[in-house]
C-alpha cells in the first residue's frame, strides 16, 4: 500500500475516503462554480464514498516487472473526530479485487482483503499530518511458474507522518490561475509479507522529499457516477524527456471534497507506465 500513498503523494494528492451515505445525482444540475475556493468545514459523520482503481509497476535494471500492485475496490472516508485544528478521517474499503506480483511470488486477492486506513489533516488547508494503514486478508498464492496456488495470509501495515504538512489542494485557488503547491518532508515504516511474518517482502523505515510542484488551475465539466458537476480541474505536469507525469483533482465546493481524481506515472524509459489511480465519486453525505 506504500506504492500508493507515495505514488499520490509525489504529485500532490489524497486517497483516502470511507462509508457512504447518501447517493444523490447531480445529472440534471449542473453546479455553478464561484471564482475562488477556500477550504470547506467538515463535520463528523461526513462521508464520501469513490470507486477507486490502483495500478502500480516497478522494473529491475533490466527494464523487466519485478513488482505490480493492483486494486479496484470502493472506498468510503468518514469524519470521525474534530479536535483542536485537526479532522480524523477513517478509509475502509469494499467489493475490493486485486493482485499483487512481487519478484517470483503472485498473489489474487480475496474478497476478505480490506484496507482500514486513518489520517489526520489541518483544518485550515486540509493537508495531510498523519496517516496510518493496514491492508490485510487472504490470498491466492503461487510462486514462479508453479501453476499450484495455495492459501496466503497477506499484510501490509505503514504509517507516516508529514512535515510541515503534505498539501494536495493549493486553498484558496482560482479559476484560470497557477501557483506552487510547498515543499514537505514524509517519515514512516512499512511493513509487508505473508503468513504473519514468516515470508516478508518489505520492512524498512522510509524518508521522502517532496520538491516544490508548479500547478494549474482551470474549470472542466466532469461527470462521475455521482453526477456531472462543474469542478475546479487542480492539475500537476512533469515532463522527462518523452516521459510524461500528471494529476487531474476535480473538486466541487457543493461537495466538499474532490469529485475525481487521476493519476498517472512513467519510468523514464518511454512506454514504460508506472501509475495509474483513478477516483470518482459515488455517494456524500456532505451537506456546504
């Protein structure tokens, strides 16, 4: 689960979210925008629920897959706390299938793997402080080019914590600006593998920094399960030769929170993609 925080991290952005609500359709009201957006008020038991897809690659040095990560679940983000200048938020997952290939192991995952994640985030701009996850079930294993599968407990446990705080969304913004989202430093450990220890794919403490990020801003009409509205398109480019980085954050001040999210990554060696996430809203039970 490192592979996703960090991969969403790198260009700026959020993954979390938790139990839905309220399903309401937007279809036929398109929301009318204002030209500046400051941070919403949550309240606890606010809630946004997202159809989510990751898809994560690394090579080894001879450009050949060593480690795929792949997810399509639902996940819905609940306000759990409000206390001092910070919101609790809690992830948990659902309809949730996935793989995970690393080196010669490869898992299919069941439908009793789940995430529970946790995070907390400032109220003034809602970046991220803290954030814990837990990924954990039981799996289909196999192993080189074995064609027997055999039952697999499968984990991976992290947290980190960020500083001065991990900004996603650059508020207040404007319609038809740009400016920089601000540097920040991750601290954590992450630990991965299978049958509760026994075989263990990552155990390591990690420190990430995150160099200034040139972003733009512009309104786009986007329709997801949960309706078409007109949204705030927060975008991230970076170029490395023919290699192309980016995030679209579609947020809509009616809801709160974002109401699409996309990701996208390619090593430096062109054709070769290394992320892909992808959000959209479902359901909210935000009320502005």
């Amino acid at each position: 689960m490192k592979r996703k925080i960090v991969g969403i991290f790198v260009c700026m952005l959020l993954t979390a979210t938790v139990v839905s609500a309220t399903n309401f359709n937007k279809k036929n009201n398109i929301q009318t925008a204002v030209s500046t957006v400051d941070v919403p008020e949550w309240e606890v038991g606010d809630s946004w629920t997202y159809n989510e897809m990751y898809n994560q690659t690394w090579y080894d040095k001879n450009g050949d897959i060593f480690f795929q990560w792949y997810h399509n679940c639902t996940n819905t983000y609940t306000v759990t706390a409000e206390i001092g200048d910070t919101y609790t938020v809690e992830v948990i997952s659902s309809n949730d299938e996935g793989s995970l290939r690393y080196g010669s192991y490869r898992l299919k995952f069941t439908p009793s793997v789940k995430f529970i994640e946790t995070f907390e985030c400032r109220k003034t701009d809602l970046a991220y402080i803290r954030y814990a996850h837990q990924e954990k079930g039981f799996a289909s294993l196999s192993y080189g080019k074995i064609g027997l599968s055999i039952p697999a407990q499968y984990y991976d446990i992290w947290e980190a914590s960020f500083a001065p705080g991990l900004v996603y969304l650059p508020f207040p913004f404007t319609a038809g600006s740009n400016g920089i989202i601000p540097i920040c430093a991750e601290d954590g450990h992450e630990n991965m593998g299978l049958y509760w220890g026994l075989i263990n794919f990552i155990y390591t403490d990690f420190h990430f920094f995150f160099l200034p990020l040139n972003y733009t801003c512009e309104m786009a009409e986007i329709t997801v399960p949960a309706g078409t509205y007109n949204a705030y398109n927060v975008s991230t480019d970076i170029y490395f030769g023919s290699s192309h980085n980016y995030t679209r954050i579609y947020y809509v001040p009616e809801v709160g929170y974002y109401v699409k999210y996309i990701d996208h990554k390619d090593s430096r060696d062109p054709g070769k993609p290394t992320e892909d996430y992808k959000y959209e809203l479902v359901s909210t039970t935000y009320k502005p």
